[in-house]
C-alpha cells in the first residue's frame, strides 16, 4: 500500500506543531497554516476558522453594506450572520449571489435573524450589500472557514429578552463539522458583558451604542444531535441566538468528476426514505425514485447501518431497492464508491453501480464469493474481494481492455469488459432476484479512465472521511 509519503507533499507555516496522522492524512488544528497536493495536483484543504468581520449599524437602516472578512481565500466558506431589531415588521432578503439556510422573522419586538452562505471566488468583493423591507438596528457578521465544498447543514433560532441565554440543539451530520452559536442583540441600556459559552472559543465582538454582534464556534468529534449551549449576560436586551452546524469536509481530491452522492452531507431524520438524492457535481444529476416501497433510507444514528460511524444509506435485501438517473457517457470513464455489502451477494450477482444498457455496470457476485465484477458487454472477474459487513472502497476505470478495479488501494490487472456505454447511474438493485442489502457513503462519477495515482489518492480519501481500511 502507498504510504503517505508517496501519496502527498506537505509543508506548514506558522506557530504550535500540533498535528497527528490520521488514515494516511495529517490534520491540523488552526495554530497551523497546513498546505500539500495529492498527486494530480489537487491541494490538500484542512478545515479550520479562518477570518471574521462585522458590521454594526444604529438607528432606522434598510441596508448594510457588510465589510468581506480579511485574507478571503477562493474555494473557502463564508457566512454571514444578518441581525436587525425594526420597530414594525419586516422581511430580511437574501443577498446576491448568498444561500439562505435559515431565517427567523420574530413577533416579539420584530427582531429578525438570518444565516446564509456562499462559496467564495477568486475576487471577493470588498463589501457585501444586505437588506431588508423595514429599518431598524442592525449587524452583520461573515465568517470565513477553510475546508473545500461547504454548507451550512441545519439552522435553529431561539429570541430571547432574557440575561440567561440558551442556544438551541442542531445536528450535525458529520464528524468534522462545527457548531457555530451568535448573538445578535440591541439594549436600551448599554451592551453588557456576556460569558463565552462551555466549549466554545470566541471569534467575533463587534459593538456599537447599545448594539451587539458576537460568535464563538466549536470542532465537533461526533455526528448526531448537538445539545444545547448555553451563557449569561448582565443586562436585558431584545436579541435573537442562532444555533447552526457548518459541513466541513474535503473535496474529493481527483477534480473532474460529473456527479457526487455523498451521505454525510444529507440533513434527514434517521431511518427517512429517500426519494432522491441530490447530485453535488457540476452534472445535476438527482437520483431518483418515485415509488415508496423501492426506496432506500438515509440513517445517522442506527449503528447497524452506518459505515464505521459515518451516516450511510441503506439499500435493503426485502425487495428491489433502487435509485437511478438518465445519463449518457461513452468510454472511458470512471466510477467511485464507498460501499458496504451489509449481507453476501445473492446467487444472482447484485450491482453496486448499475450503469445501465443490457446489465452494465461493476457487481458484486456469488461466483467467485464476494468478487467484484465488471460487464459491459463482456463478464470479466476482477479477482479482488470485498468481505460482507466490511466497508470498503470500489472503484473501476472503464476503458476497453485497459479497464481496470480497484478494491481499498489495490488495483485488479488489466481487465477487458467489452466497449458499451453508460446509459444511466444507478445505485441498489432494480429486480427481486437481485436484491441484497448494502450500504452506500458516497459514489463518484467521472468521464474519463482514472489512473493509478488518482485511484490511490481517492483510497486514502476514503480511509480518512469513512474509516475504511
């Protein structure tokens, strides 16, 4: 197996050496400035609070033009944290080119907040304009966290008059993710002093006359529900909490792909049946399917059907169970998948990625036991396994007779599974006889051969994000 060594380059600047290996990949907390590629280039991108700037206005506003925070990086995430007190009810918009995640329009003073975010580019601009259908006081707050394709998972809101402060609990779908809590306040008698939450460290205190913005953050270490925070302040005020979990997690370090499944980065209930999932890849490929009994289930909290503690969706052995989309891609290209086969493979054989025409795709078989399978037009045995009740990764590079499968960073010979064409991506299985249960944590989609440094760094990707071997 390549070592890290092999797999990457890395160098470091800045204060306090504070890392260890983790799965053949080095994180850092944020007293280091850690920077490396993968071998096709890619850029390593550790997670990690960045920069913060706020905004503060008094008085009857209807729009703030927000400072950008310092030293914005492209490809990183911003969010901004929008807060006004009106005195009559009013409606904040969504800034150009920003996501809403969550808003809260209150009832009580007419205090509103609201989380967006947005992927920043490589030309930033200096301010960005908020604005709402009523004036009042009002702050914004963007932060900015290193760390690849970012979104803001789940959002909550609790307004509040009172000097005992209480964020409410969100769930985090990873376990890298962190929890950020803000307040958003206006006084009549001066802003008062607010204790730093159990956990958490400060990042932004920015104030005004009898005005309040204020952040603290915290890395989190398990996926799941988040519980509450809580704080106290010395004077009364009227104000809003937020509460909200920032997905942290790399991109899939070989670029290219046209379509990315990925279960960590779902916001469902536990065991809830999925009649779609959503493609993160350029390609807007949603998986679909309509019909209820044929559907898969997202969990996150279920032991039994995540992936080494990782949230994973289940494609169950009781029936077909399956999701697909309409595609259309000649040879060669290139599938990825972090996939655990719960039970054996039925006598028939059951897909993994089914790749649509006359039964293509990459298999999991009864003949030989647990082998991995490629047909295209012709059945070609890879000889690589993969054990029932173990995760792994699976990719193939399908390309004529220099087609090739790889199993957890082990590469099959060359393989010559005949010239068809993928005519859609499906995952689970569409037919009875070919039902079993599995898992799935994330499936790749890419249009061309990938090679062998690219199927090594996507393996140590995997072992790092899934836990895998």
């Amino acid at each position: 197996m390549p070592t890290a060594k092999d797999l990457m380059t890395l160098s470091y600047t800045g204060s306090g050496i504070q890392a260890q290996t983790v799965g053949e990949r080095i994180l850092a907390d944020a007293a280091m400035r850690l920077t490396g590629t993968f071998p096709d280039g890619t850029p390593t991108q550790p997670a990690a609070f960045v920069s913060s700037q706020s905004t503060v206005l008094v008085g009857n506003q209807t729009t703030v033009n927000a400072a950008a925070p310092p030293n914005i990086t492209a490809n990183n995430l911003l969010v901004a944290i929008y807060y006004c007190l009106s005195s009559t009810a009013t409606t904040l918009n969504t800034p150009a080119g920003w996501t809403l995640a969550g808003k809260h329009d209150g009832t009580s003073n007419f205090d509103q907040a609201g989380v967006y975010f947005k992927i920043a580019t490589s030309s930033e601009p200096a301010t960005y304009t908020f604005s709402s259908t009523g004036s009042g006081t009002t702050s914004v707050s963007i932060h900015q966290y290193s760390g690849g394709y970012n979104t803001v998972e789940a959002v909550a809101f609790n307004p509040t008059s009172s000097t005992s402060l209480s964020w409410p609990s969100v769930t985090a779908t990873g376990t890298t993710d962190i929890w950020v809590i803000s307040l958003g306040m206006g006084a009549a008698a001066g802003n008062g002093a607010t204790t730093t939450p159990s956990g958490f460290t400060a990042r932004e205190n920015a104030a005004s006359t009898n005005t309040l913005a204020q952040t603290w953050d915290q890395k989190l270490s398990a996926s799941g529900p988040t519980g509450t925070a809580s704080s106290t302040k010395s004077n009364s005020f009227f104000g809003e909490l937020a509460s909200f979990v920032i997905g942290i997690s790399v991109l899939p370090p070989v670029a290219g792909y046209t379509s990315w499944y990925d279960a960590s980065q779902l916001s469902l209930a536990d065991g809830a049946a999925m009649a779609s999932w959503a493609d993160l890849g350029p390609g807007a490929n949603t998986l679909t399917q309509g019909t209820g009994a044929l559907q898969p289930n997202y969990y996150k909290t279920t032991g039994a059907y995540l992936i080494n503690g990782h949230p994973a969706v289940r494609f169950n052995s009781t029936g077909p169970s399956f999701m697909s989309v309409s595609t259309s891609a000649s040879q060669p290209f290139s599938t990825f998948a972090v996939w655990q086969p719960v039970s054996a493979a039925n006598a028939s054989n059951s897909y993994i990625v089914h790749e649509g025409g006359s039964f293509a795709g990459v298999y999991y078989t009864a003949s030989p036991p647990n082998g991995i399978q490629l047909y295209f037009g012709a059945n070609v045995n890879s000889g690589l396994t993969v054990t029932p009740g173990a995760a792994a990764s699976v990719a193939a590079s399908v390309n004529g007779a220099s087609s090739l499968v790889s199993v957890n960073g082990v590469n099959s010979a060359a393989l010559s599974p005949g010239a068809g064409g993928a005519t859609d991506i499906g995952l689970g299985q569409q037919n009875a006889g070919n039902s079993m249960d599995s898992l799935y944590g994330e499936v790749l989609f890419y249009p061309f051969a990938l090679t062998a440094p690219q199927l090594a760094s996507l393996h140590t990707y995997a072992q790092t994000k899934w836990g895998i071997p």
